[in-house]
C-alpha cells in the first residue's frame, strides 16, 4: 500500500454527488429525449441536429433558470417552438408534459454497490452529500433513496461552482487536504472541487448529460479515477 493509500484509510471527510453517482438519474432525461425527438418527427433535421439545438437551449435555461425538470420541460417547449417558427400549442404542452411523466413516476435506482460500500465507509469516515437541482425534485429522490442515515449532512445546492465548495469548506471547518469530491461529473464535481483546494474522485458514468462534460488535467493527482463505486472501498 502506498503512502498515499495508508493517509486514506485514515479519517477522511467523504463528499459524495448525488444524481448519476448514487443512483440513476440522467438515463431517464435521455430517454424522455428520444420520446420527444420521435414525436417531433422533424421533416428535414436528423436527431443529432436537433439534439444540437437542444443542448443550446439547455445550456442557457440552466444559466437563467437552473436544474431540474420543469427547466427540463422549458426547454423542450422553447426546441419545438424554434424548429416550427411559432409558439407551442396548448395540446402540445399537454403532449411534452404527458412525455415527461416519467421524471417524476421514475423510482430512484441506486447504483451497483452503493449501499453496501456506503455501510462500510459510513463506518470508517465523515460522510456529506452534496447535491444541485431543483429543491423539490430533489427532496424527493433523498427521501426515497433510503441512505441519508449514513451522511451528516446533505445539501441541495443550486450550482456547484467554486463558491459553492468554499461556503461547504467553510460550514463545516473541513481542512480541504483530509475532503474528497466524489462524483461523475469534470465540470460540476471534479474541477471547482479541485480549484477550491479539495480532492476529488472521478467515476464516470456513461448517461452523465453532455453539459457535464468537461476536460479533466491527467497529471492532477489530487483526482482518483475509479471505474465503479464500490472500488472507493479499495482506497479508503
């Protein structure tokens, strides 16, 4: 074992990301996506092209209006209401709210391992979650997850920048050199934990949405890359 695997098996303070970390979370967006993208049933543009369009609204409804499925629904709206030069019927709305019912019937899937690496770590270190999104949305999923009993703390954030991981350094006196980030995301997860001095473990995740996407410095050794949750027992 090395010097660095003997310093984390010591007490460490444990932050884990929530949706596509914990449990399945963006499949289900991906999916009301591909519903949507059939019923539009565009007469010149393919799906990707689309999709581009797509992205391009997100990303700037997520700047204006945050995360989570009403912004989501926004979203679709305004893509029809582009691609067809006018604005939305009210059976259309009724249409894209009908596609997204599975937002909300969708029941929370815990990743492989998680529950069982999280009885084993709750025992061995200082747990915290952090999470970004609409409040309610997700309320919702960390009532129904079935693990909060293991975090001291959870948070629901509205963006998790820089600022976001100082005020949680700050809030609860964490020294940033013994705090890991854990989660599946470069750009909400991994590079502001890391620019606000914490550490980081990276575990992908193949349905991570494409406006968490981000470039990741290969030489950074303050970031673990595992390829599934339950390795996290194997370092700490």
């Amino acid at each position: 074992m090395t010097d660095g695997a003997v310093a984390r098996r010591q007490a460490q303070v444990l932050i884990f990301d929530a949706d596509d970390t914990l449990w399945e979370n963006n499949v289900v967006f991906e999916q009301v996506i591909d519903d949507f993208l059939e019923w539009l049933d565009h007469p010149t543009l393919d799906r990707t092209e689309i999709r581009l369009i797509l992205d391009d609204i997100e990303r700037a409804n997520t700047v204006a209006h945050g995360y989570g499925s009403k912004v989501f629904l926004r979203s679709l709206a305004e893509c029809l209401e582009r691609l067809r030069e006018r604005p939305a019927t009210d059976s259309e709305r009724q249409e894209i709210e009908r596609l997204a019912v599975a937002l909300v019937e969708h029941q929370v899937e815990l990743m492989p391992g998680v529950a069982d690496a999280l009885d084993e770590l709750a025992g061995r270190h200082e747990l915290l979650l952090l999470t970004k999104g609409d409040k309610a949305d997700q309320q919702r999923k960390l009532d129904a997850c079935g693990l909060l009993h293991h975090f001291r703390a959870a948070h629901i954030v509205a963006e998790k920048d820089v600022e976001t991981y100082r005020w949680l350094v700050r809030e609860h006196r964490l020294d940033p050199a013994r705090a890991w980030m854990i989660g599946n995301s470069p750009k909400s997860d991994i590079l502001p934990a890391r620019a606000a001095g914490l550490n980081a473990v990276f575990i992908p995740n193949e349905n991570t949405w494409v406006l968490e996407h981000d470039e990741l410095d290969p030489t950074d050794a303050g970031v673990l890359r595992l390829a599934a949750f339950r390795d996290l027992l194997r370092h700490f």
